[in-house]
C-alpha cells in the first residue's frame, strides 16, 4: 500500500461532514478531508502502516496537513490475534515480546519543523468488541505474583467491559491511547541509546535495548536493516513520548510533544479499554481500536517543552468516581528486605534499613498491596482477580512529599465496578 492509498477524502468514504460537536466550527465543510491509515494484514509485519521501533529513518506512511482528521486503525499491544476464544496456558505462549508496541504510522506533518511542537488532540477512541488483560511479570508488586503470564479476556461496547473470569465487575469505558509518539532525532537516538546502556551496565534488568528480531520496518530495524543496532524500543516512554501510559489522554485531551525531525513522524498504538494510574499488573485493557486525532503546530516551542506536556478540559472530572474505597502507603519495609526496584544498586544500607525516607516507589507498593488485600478480604476476589481488577480500575496517586521522613502514596479502588 502506498502513502497516496491512505489518503482518502471524506466525500471518497461516503461522510458528508464529521458530526462530532468537539469539532464543530473547527473545519471548512467544503475542504474537510482526512488521512485514513488502514490496519491490513495478519500482522505488523504484514502491514504496511505498522512500526514497533523507533526511528529517524523510518519512512513516513502518510503525510497530513495540521487539522486535518487523522484516523489510525491500530493493533493492540502484544500484536495477537486473541479473542474470547484465546486459552491459557497453551496460546499464550505464542506472546513475542519482541513484537511489542505495534504503532500506526510515522505520518509527516506539513510544515513541521525539529525545534516545534506537535499538539495532538484526541478526538476519538472507538474499541472493537475483544479486550485482553494479562499479569505480566514487571511491575510494582510482580514478585509477589510469581509464575506464566495469566490472561483475562473482556467482553467490550462503548459502555463498559465485563469478564466471565471477573464475575460481578463492569469497568466503565475510559479509552486511550498508552503510546503517542514522535520519532527521535539522530542526537536523540544516541543520547538516550547511551543512557539506557549505561543503566543496564549498572545492572538495571528493566532496559529494553535495540533489538534487530521482530523489529519493524525491517529494512531498517530489522536483523538485516540499515540501522538495526540504533532502533530504540517502544517500551519506555521518553522525552518523545511513546509509552505514557497515562489515563488521563483521553477524548478531548491534547498531547503536546517536541519535534525531533522535520514532519515529527507522529505514530500511535497500544489503545487501553480502561486501565488505572499505574497499570500494576503489566497490562491494561489492551485492545485494538480506531483512534482520531488532530493535529496543530506550535511552532519553536520545543525550547520550551522538552518533555510531553498534556492539556485538556473536564474528561479528569469525568474520570472521578462517585463512590471510592482507598488505602495508603508509607515508605516502610521489613529489617532484611530489599524492594525489587532497588537490588541492582547492591547498596549495603537499604537491607538494614526499615524506612527509606522520600521513597515514594515503596510508598506506592505498600498502598497497592494494602488495596489488594482488601479485594481479597472483603470483596472475595482471589489474588490474581484482585491484581487485574488494581491494574484496570485503581488508581494510585501522591498523597503528599511534604513529610521528609515519609513520603505518602494512596490507592484509590472506585466502588461502581461492582454490579449492585
């Protein structure tokens, strides 16, 4: 498929005008067009409009005017072909992590410039039926849930997400896209390659370094490809966006990021159903999606804006839940622990210690087990219920860094998810 193939008109798709009220009076009905980049093949190497590395020299698949609709049809995170009929243990062994993020795009921006902001508005999310949660072995409290990865499948509309594996839960539609990314400048490239090297070097086992297997495009991320050694991984977000993760990017919101190249190469991907501020299991609701967005240019504004910022309207209001249930955290551990986060730095004084002061990681960890407990205790759920339902619905949030010896975090369970 060419770059000319997914530009479409809307008079060419048969829409008159985009009723939408978020873009109402923003557009010439008589010019309205939009960039349509179609999800094709049975996977992103298959597919022509598909990336899950990152790259100067990854080709633009689409070029786009700033305000004109952008519409990329994404895979989800793990780039499977899942459904309700997936089964665990046996299919999930078909999981390529190196396969992860497939994103839609680069698409080069006219008229943008290194130096420039890029704001993306997201004007919508629409999910496909099928929504997968998996615990994964990462993040806050991974070591205790040891063991293969297990999986939850979802049942999706654009009201909510129910589960036969999480009988008596809905977990109201609140989608958004986890990657939203510019591609990085060759400075960019080998500044961060180096950073991230010289934390794996310090023993770190959280780096995700260039990988040349699974990558694409493969003619330069590839084992064979032009830059196979230099292309960064989706994984961790950075100064270019990428995987934010951040569940307040929702319908309305505006992503603001730096631009590394001319054109800035905006992709996106890994679409959340819902997840909670923390995704603590690993994964949210990933599902595949249709996500609209807009474009505007600010330009040499990167000067400024050097990391993503976000700015939006009342959708955090909307996400505040009505009724709530929360427990805290201080940064507190047992005489002879060392938390997970910390065991690279070898540090003799952290195992000794009970209280690691202005530790707001541990702080975080302790709220999410205490949360996870009273699930279990209360609720009746079991242990792995209780982690997937923290990571698509719990938010953890910053109770205060104003009390130097101990820093608080708090988690917030929203009450609606159980059906009255």
């Amino acid at each position: 498929m060419s770059a000319h193939s997914v530009f479409v008109s809307i008079a060419a798709v048969g829409i008159a005008a985009v009723a939408n009220p978020a873009l109402a009076g923003s557009y010439d009905a008589k010019t309205l067009d939009k960039v349509v980049l179609k999800r094709s093949g049975a996977s992103c190497a298959e597919d022509p409009v598909c990336i899950n590395r990152l790259h100067p020299n990854n080709p633009p698949v689409a070029r786009a005017k700033p305000g004109q609709l952008i519409v990329f049809e994404t895979r989800d995170a793990l780039d499977s072909d899942f459904s309700l009929a997936t089964q665990f243990p046996r299919d999930l062994k078909l999981i390529d992590r190196n396969k992860v993020h497939p994103l839609v795009g680069p698409v080069h921006i006219e008229g943008a410039k290194r130096g420039d902001v890029l704001a993306i508005t997201i004007v919508d999310v629409a999910p496909v039926e099928y929504g997968l949660t998996l615990i994964l072995p990462s993040g806050l409290v991974a070591d205790k849930f040891p063991g293969p990865p297990r999986l939850v499948n979802w049942r999706l509309t654009r009201l909510e997400a129910t589960s036969d594996q999480m009988p008596g839960i809905r977990i109201p539609y609140a989608a958004f896209p986890g990657v939203v990314t510019v591609m990085p400048g060759p400075a960019e490239v080998k500044a961060w390659r180096d950073r991230e090297a010289a934390l794996a070097r310090a023993g770190s086992t959280v780096v995700t370094p260039p990988e040349p297997m699974g990558a694409v495009p493969a003619a330069v991320c590839g084992p064979t490809g032009s830059h196979k050694d230099e292309c960064l991984r989706t994984i961790p977000p950075r100064e270019h966006g990428g995987n934010m993760d951040i569940a307040h990017m929702q319908i309305g919101t505006t992503v603001l990021l730096p631009c590394y190249i001319d054109g800035c190469g905006l992709a996106i991907g890994d679409v959340h159903y819902a997840q909670g501020d923390g995704e603590v299991a690993g994964t949210a609701i990933e599902m595949a999606a249709t996500v609209t967005v807009r474009t505007e240019i600010r330009p040499g504004k990167a000067k400024d804006i050097k990391v993503p910022h976000y700015e939006g309207g009342a959708q955090l209001r909307a996400l505040a839940p009505t009724r709530f249930y929360a427990t805290t955290g201080l940064p507190i551990k047992a005489a002879g622990e060392v938390p997970p986060y910390l065991r690279y730095l070898e540090s003799p004084k952290v195992a000794g210690l009970e209280n690691l002061s202005q530790d707001l990681t541990l702080a975080a960890r302790n709220a999410l087990l205490e949360m996870i407990a009273y699930l279990m205790r209360e609720h009746g759920l079991t242990a792995d219920q209780a982690y997937v339902l923290a990571s698509v619905a719990v938010d953890l949030r910053i109770g205060q860094v104003v009390d130097g010896q101990n820093f608080g975090a708090t988690a917030i369970l929203p009450l609606d998810v159980f059906r009255k």
